[in-house]
C-alpha cells in the first residue's frame, strides 16, 4: 500500500487537539491496560548488546541500525522490539506468576516501506507477564486479548468524552480465527487480501497461529522463531474506515518454552543461535514462562483519532512524494 488520501478526508481534530489528544490517549490506555492485565511499569533499554542475542530478528531480512561505543569498545544496536530483553526482565526483576512489566519501546526499523500506517520509527507499549505451565494455552491467549480489547474500547470511550466530535466506533465482540482457516475461507487471495475481507466484515479479529508454514507452503506473515509460539500468538486488528483496511495494532502471544523454541530454530534454519547467551537460558528453563506482545502508541492514536496517516500522529522522516501527496490534501505530517 503506497500512501493515498482517501477522498474527501478531513481530520476531525486540528493539530493542537491532536497533540492534547495523543497525550491523554497514552495515559489513559497505560493505566486501564496496567489494570487489566497487572503490569508494572519499568524503564527499558533503546539499544543492547548484539552479542546477547537479546534483539528481535523480526523477518530476519531487516537490518538493525549499529553503532560502535568506543567507551566499552562494543558494538550496540537500536532494538527492533523489545521481545526477548522483556522475558529476561522479569526474571532479574522478580516479577512473579500473574503479574508483568510495561514499558515504552521505541525502535527504529530503517528498512521499513513508507505508506499510511509505516514509518521507519517505532513506538510501541511492550508489556510481559509471567504465566506458569496451566495457563500456557488458547483459552488464556483469548481471555488476554479480550482484556486488551476492552481497554482500547474503554480508551475511546474516554477520548470521545472530551472530544465528542470523533466519528470513531469500535466493536468489543472479537473473532478469533487462525490463519489457517483464513487461508481455506480466502484460498486465491493474498494474506492481506484475507485479512482485510475478513476484518471489513467482523471488525475486531484475532488472527492465530501466525509463523509457521500454512498448508499452501508460504506463511500467513513471517514471525522471528525465538519468541512466539508459532502455535499459540497472533495479531488484533480493527477495521479502520477512514483507510477502509483491516488494521494490526498489535502483534502478541505466549512465548517460546525450551520445546518449542528448539522446535522452531529447526524449521527456520537458525539452529545456531541456540548457542547465544538469551537462548542457552531459555532451552535450560531459567527463564519464566510467559506471554506479551506490543501495541502500538502511534497506531492506537491512529485509530481512535481516525487519522488518515501515521505522520499526522508521530513525527519522523518521509520521502518527497509522501510529503507531496499530504501536502496537496492539506495533511500536515509532523
């Protein structure tokens, strides 16, 4: 998707309203989702040692932005997301069964395309949560997105109270499908396809399993091997109607055990780093079990503000044609 405008599009809040609007987003949603699922916040790292093992491959295709620290004479990279470093957290923090951290991410993933809802910088609430092995399955995956969809829910209707002008409606009830039966229900469309025919007509979905190959042999969308499990994760998404697309605000799920974990190195190839130091903790079971994700700020205020494009909500760099293109419509990207 190239950046578009779509016809006839008007904010519906003006650039000092969105700015008010964007800090009482943050607060509020941190506070219900802290409750929901009793996090604590903690402060988090913007780069880390690459030799930890600790960064987030994601596709394993992005390259980390690297630079050298001649005080340490090492090397240190800007995360791409916080997935693993959290787990580790929550160890050397003592956090126990039942209860998380939350912190604010913020990355920058420089080969990123640039369009409505991508930007090269990322900012996202990462949160973790130690689980023990009972609740390590699908009924605890589902009742933790509920928990997530109904602080969104409860943020908008905050956000609407202050600014009754905003158009946006959002739907508690959530689908669940996997990515498999999406794949049987939409067999000659593209995963994105899928997903947008499917969320344009449930509105808030939950798309499971995501990683792993389907039956077709390509994947739903590529999935780092050494945090989810490929068998109990997947992404929430709204339907967004002022871009009429489904829209991911957060990628999520139960963390790799040793099992699964040396399981899913096999199958992507990636055996070898069963020997980093993050990895040699996890197959030895020194690490909590655990489930978290990320949910993004500039996402979120995208979609409950109705913003047509992710610079009218965070600043950062964009191409000359982006910049044209807003600039036409009269967009001002921050």
């Amino acid at each position: 998707m190239k950046t578009f405008i779509p016809e006839g599009y008007k904010p519906a809040l003006g650039l000092y309203e969105t700015q008010k609007a964007i800090g009482l987003i943050k607060s509020v949603f941190e506070v219900k989702l802290s409750s929901a699922l009793h996090l604590k916040r903690v402060t988090a790292p913007l780069f880390v040692d690459p030799k930890t093992g600790l960064n987030d491959d994601l596709n394993g295709i992005e390259r980390p932005v690297q630079f050298d620290i001649p005080a340490t004479g090492t090397d240190a990279q800007v995360v791409h997301s916080l997935a693993k470093w959290k787990r580790l957290a929550l160890k050397r923090y003592g956090f126990y069964v039942g209860n998380g951290l939350i912190t604010d991410m913020n990355a920058i993933r420089r080969d990123e395309e640039l369009d409505n809802i991508h930007s090269v910088y990322v900012d996202q609430w990462d949160w973790e949560k130690v689980i023990d092995r009972e609740t390590r399955n699908i009924d605890y995956l589902r009742n933790t997105v509920e928990r997530i969809v109904s602080a969104i829910c409860g943020t908008l209707d905050e956000i609407k109270w202050q600014f009754p002008q905003l158009q946006t409606e959002l739907k508690r009830d959530i689908t669940f499908i996997t990515s498999q039966a999406l794949e049987d229900m939409y067999p000659n469309m593209t995963a994105k396809e899928r997903e947008n025919a499917f969320t344009k007509e449930h509105k808030t979905v939950f798309i499971m399993q995501i990683g792993d190959k389907l039956r077709s042999g390509e994947r739903h969308d590529g999935r780092a091997p050494d945090y989810d499990d490929w068998d109990l994760n997947g992404d929430l998404l709204f339907w967004h109607d002022t871009l009429g697309i489904a829209f991911e605000v957060s990628s999520m799920g139960i963390r790799v055990d040793a099992k699964s974990l040396a399981s899913q190195l096999k199958k992507a190839g990636c055996e070898e780093r069963a020997e980093l130091p993050f990895h040699k903790a996890l197959l030895n079971d020194e690490l909590p079990l655990s489930i978290g994700g990320g949910i993004g700020q500039s996402r979120l205020c995208m979609l409950l503000l109705g913003k047509a494009h992710i610079g009218e909500v965070q600043s950062s760099i964009w191409d000359d044609e982006t910049k044209s293109i807003c600039d036409e419509a009269g967009i001002l990207l921050l």
